[in-house]
C-alpha cells in the first residue's frame, strides 16, 4: 500500500476503534500482518482451546500455524472425519477465531453463513471471539456492508468452494433460493453483552473475502 492509504487506513481505524468500544467490543490496529499474530497470540493463554470457522484471514496472517506449533490445543475441523462433532466443539472452547464478511466504520459486524456453525459460535458459546479483518472489509454503515457481504464475499466464497448458485457463475448476488445456497444466516452483531469476550483486530492488509 502507498503511504497515502497508510494513513488514511490508520485514521479510519481509530474511527472504527472507537465505534467498537461504544458497543464493548474492543479493538486493535495492526500495521502488519506479522503484528496482528502477535495481538492475537497476546489474548490466548497457552493451553487454551482454540478453534475457528473457515477464517481465510486467521491463516492468511501465520495466525493458525502459529497455533498448531505452539502449546495450545488447537482444534482443526479438517482433521475429523466427523465435521459436525469437530463444529460442536467450538461452543465450549477457550477462544475462537473469526472474520467478518464486513463491518461499518462504527463497529458493526456483518456475516453471512450456509451451515450457521460459524455465526452461531460468534453469537454464544466460545468464551473468548478473536477477529481478523482487513480494511478492506471496512464499509461506510451496515447498508453498504450487507452489500458487500453478499456481493464481494458470498460469491467469491462460492467460487472457491465450487458450488453451483447464481452467484458463482455471474460474481453477484441475485437473492437467490438455490439448494446449495450459502447464504442463509445472516448475523448482524451491533454489540457484544459480555464485556471482554468479543476482540477485533484490524490490520493493514487485505486479507480474505
């Protein structure tokens, strides 16, 4: 990034920081990637149980390796056979790690999910909720955030995962009920009720979808 986005993005960060403690949510600034590991690792006592949806921007920042080779019981859906079990497993773990489909510049987040295993976590179960969202994923207010979700992130989702709704094959949204519909929980969190529990670290980068 130029030094001009630098700083635009630092500034705007210290808006969006101040929406989330408004809604007890606390947040973070990263310059790098590299730094967002080390605000994250810094709110995971070792030995804690960790585990997470499929948060691209965890494992884009070295986050998620850092957790497999630390002191930590990391728990990694990909490694069970049975996924529903491996999915259950969040709702009673230390801390669970996130994204966000998109946020507005007061601190509200934006998800959209298929199976709702991952905003279900967000909204209750793990003690502790840690977020990793680039600024890129940053949006004027919940408006525009909701748009994003469903026409930067659902489709770039459904092209990855190769699954075959409207979306996939035009990169927009077209509100669509197609069976392999991946968006259908959409959870707006506006504030968290528990002091401490929910972190979001903004970084720097453009990380994720």
């Amino acid at each position: 990034m130029s030094e001009f986005e630098d700083k635009r993005n630092k500034l705007l960060s210290e808006k969006v920081i101040k929406g989330l403690k408004n809604r007890n949510i606390e947040g973070y600034y990263a310059e790098t990637a590299e730094e967002a590991k080390a605000i994250a690792l810094g709110l995971i006592d070792e030995g804690s149980s960790v585990t997470m949806g499929g948060c691209m921007s965890a494992r884009e920042i070295g986050l998620v390796d850092a957790l497999k080779e630390g002191n930590y019981n990391f728990i990694d859906r990909d490694q069970y056979e049975d996924k529903r079990a491996a999915a259950l497993m969040a709702y009673d773990c230390d801390a669970f790690l996130a994204s966000c489909n998109a946020m507005t510049e007061d601190g509200v987040l934006v998800n959209i999910d298929g199976n709702a295993n991952r905003v279900s976590a967000i909204a209750f179960g793990p003690k502790k909720v840690i977020f990793v969202v680039g600024m890129n994923k940053v949006c004027a207010d919940v408006d525009s955030a909701m748009k994003r979700a469903r026409n930067v992130a659902a489709p770039i989702n459904a092209q990855r995962f190769d699954i075959s709704t409207p979306c996939n094959k035009t990169g927009s949204c077209f509100d669509c009920s197609s069976p392999d519909s991946i968006c259908c929980q959409f959870l707006i969190t506006r504030r968290s009720l528990h002091p401490g529990r929910m972190h979001v670290i903004l970084v720097n980068e453009n990380l994720g979808f």
